[in-house]
C-alpha cells in the first residue's frame, strides 16, 4: 500500500509542528519520494539524528507503505 505526499506532510509535522515540508513523488507511484524539512527542531543536532527524527515521526511506515525516501534536513537560517 502506497503513502501519499499529503500523509506523509501530516505525520511529519504533527513530529515537528515548526517544520517547513516539501514533498515530491519522483515516479508518480506514491511509494518513492525525496523531501526537504527544515526545523528549528534540527538545531545543534547532526544529520543523521536530523533524519532519525523524520523517520521517527513517520511511525514506522517507512519500508512498509513508504519504499524508498530521499531525504535533506536543515535548521533554518535565521
């Protein structure tokens, strides 16, 4: 079963409520897709913990309903 990018937007920033989202469907099938969040929630942290956080807030869909996902994070500049 397929996520779509509106899910995947919601779960995200339900995690992070300051995130900034973009979603993009790079085969138009809803199993692959790349996103750009930016949080404040991301400061002083790495980018593997960056992305730990979005993983984590995708609740353990990823793998499952979501196959492959091509992730950046950033803290935004203030």
């Amino acid at each position: 079963m397929a996520m779509d990018a509106a899910m995947i937007e919601r779960l995200i920033k339900e995690s992070l409520p300051d995130a900034r989202v973009s979603i993009e469907d790079l085969r138009g099938d809803g199993d692959h897709y790349a996103a750009h969040v930016v949080s404040g929630a991301f400061r002083g942290k790495t980018r593997v913990q960056q992305h730990q956080m979005v993983y984590q807030a995708l609740r353990g869909r990823m793998g499952n309903e979501l196959h492959a996902l091509a992730l950046q994070t950033s803290a935004p500049e203030d």
